[in-house]
C-alpha cells in the first residue's frame, strides 16, 4: 500500500459523537475528510457539513471500500471498537482507534496479525500522552532531570452525571467495564510511557456508588522487572474532577495537576533536590490555553503513515494495557 497519497490524504471518521466531533474538528487542513459515518444519519450529517465535500453515510463500509480513504478514525462505543477497526485493516486503511481501541487484548492482537499482512498502521488513541505538561514531563526525563526512576503515583476521576449507571458505560457488553478501562488505561498508559513495561499486576476494581455490574473505582500497584512502581486509582466517585500524576526520580519530582476544563489550569510543577536537601529548587509551567491533544495526536499519526513508522502508543502498548486491565478484572 501507498504510505504517501499524491493526491490529500484521504480520511473518513466513524462514529460522530461527542469523540468524533473532536476528532473531525482535529483534522489537519491539509487532509481530505471524505467520509462521515454514523449509524444516526443526523449526527454524521453534522460532521460532514463543517467539511466540504465529506459525505455523510450511515454505512462504514462505503467508506472502507473507497480507493480515496487512506485512513479512518474510529471513535464508536468500546464493543464497536475493534470490529470496525479490524475490518479496516484488512481493507489496507491506516486507523487511529479510540482508546481502549478492544474489549479486550485478544482483539488487538488479531488486529495486529492482519496489520501485519496488509501494513496498514495503528495507532491507539491515548491523547493525554499529547497534552503539553506531559509533553514537557518526557521531555525533562529524556535530558536527564530526574536521574534514574523510582515509582509514581497516579490519580484520575470524575463524579459521573445523574443518571451516569444507566449509560452504555455501565453495560459491560458494550463498555467491556467501568472506570478502569474507561479513565484507567489512561494512567496505565502513561505509567507504561514513563516506567516501560511491567512484570507484576496487583490491584483490584470494585463498585462502591453507582447502581451499575462495573467498576466505579479501580487500585492498582504496578511494578517493572526492576521494581519501579506505578501506584495508581482512577474513580467516578470524584466528586471534584481530578487528575493528578506525579514522577519520582532519584534527584527529581514532577508533578502534573489539571487536564483543562473542568478538571483545572493544567500544571507543570518540578521539583529539583539540591546537595544539601531541604527545599527542593522549583519550577513551575502551567498552560491554561485550550486541550490541543488531540490535533498534535492526528498531526502525529498522519506523520506515522507519511513516515511508514510504527505508531507509539500503537497496538503492542494497547495489547499491554488492556492485558493489565484483564488481570484486574480477573479475567
């Protein structure tokens, strides 16, 4: 397949909800949006008329059978996932998946048999890796600021909405489960994007709010081969929106408080140890602009297929994380 269209790179999104719409409005000037899909024709339709000629179908197939679509964003509920995304793949499309991106790792896993065969790249859609405090974290562990890695600690939850424990989030057929593989794998990911992979999974998800057969809480204790630990806890029982993320490191600390929004100024906070100890030297970024994590995702993603690179965080980190959330929820 043709890693570099001369003609615009082509894309058709799927699934035109809240998601899609952030999606669609994270496109790239430079790429063609040739196709919305959605199963209600209305939603797809207002995707579509913000784009000049994108057609509105209700059909993903129609899009994947199209010699002009180069790739697709999927961002349906998480039983439609990998389906959609599979089926993609084997048409030769490029896909950038909604997180968690399957059900469960055995899905990806088949997907990435066929990606293989076809080269079509998959890049699973953990945006906060995009968010510029998280950016800039990387950026002052790859130089050495912190000295070798220690542990890190994770919080992130929200309070849900009235009426949150009869969405499609609460069906596990159609969400694969609650709070764990819904804000979870974010923090998973990330933990994995800070410490590299981990050898021993311990932890537990339970309910102890909402009137729903998933999880509304979720702890885990995640360690590396060489016993750097990610301690973690994502809730919807947040009552104030929270996210919190801090890195340990033997001559350094960071800490990422706040995504946007509702959940607060996002905030870089380093911490420096001096010689003599006491009061660390600290710096402090914050970044009270708009969430742009998703446009720098796409931009990156359109640069994997540009590039023919294997996209990170692809499927070998989404299989990772969804088998950590497989050992929670013990299956």
């Amino acid at each position: 397949m043709s890693a570099t269209p001369a003609r615009p790179f082509g894309f058709a999104i799927i699934g035109c909800g809240l998601i899609g719409k952030k999606r669609a409005q994270a496109l790239p000037s430079s790429v063609a949006l040739a196709y919305a899909c959605d199963l209600d024709a209305t939603r797809a339709q207002g995707v579509a008329a913000v784009r000049p000629g994108c057609k509105a179908v209700t059909d993903y197939r129609a899009a994947l059978s199209d010699p002009a679509v180069d790739a697709v964003i999927v961002a349906t509920l998480n039983s439609a996932l990998a389906p959609i995304t599979h089926d993609a793949v084997r048409a030769g499309k490029h896909v950038l998946v909604e997180k968690p991106g399957a059900l469960d790792a055995a899905q990806l896993e088949a997907i990435a048999a066929d990606a293989k065969k076809t080269g079509a790249r998959v890049r699973i859609g953990y945006n906060h890796r995009f968010h510029p405090s998280l950016l800039k974290a990387r950026e002052l562990l790859d130089a050495g600021a912190l000295g070798p890695l220690m542990f890190m600690r994770g919080r992130y939850g929200h309070g849900g909405r009235k009426g949150y424990d009869r969405e499609w989030r609460a069906d596990p057929k159609l969400s694969g489960g609650g709070e764990l593989i819904d804000q979870g794998v974010h923090l998973i990911d990330l933990a994995g994007w800070f410490l590299g992979d981990f050898a021993t999974v311990e932890g537990h998800a339970t309910t102890y709010f909402w009137d729903m057969k998933v999880d509304d809480n979720a702890f885990l204790s995640l360690r590396t081969a060489a016993g750097q630990t990610a301690w973690l806890h994502v809730s919807c029982t947040e009552w104030k929106n929270l996210f919190s993320l801090e890195i340990y490191g033997r001559d350094a600390k960071l800490a990422i408080d706040g995504l946007g929004g509702s959940y607060g100024v996002e905030r870089l906070a380093y911490y420096k140890m001096l010689p003599q100890m006491g009061p660390p030297e600290t710096t402090i970024w914050e970044y009270p602009g708009g969430d742009d994590s998703w446009r720098r995702e796409t931009e990156a993603f359109v640069e994997d297929v540009r590039l023919g690179r294997e996209p990170a965080p692809g499927l070998r980190e989404g299989i990772a994380t969804l088998r950590i959330v497989q050992r929670i929820y013990g299956h």
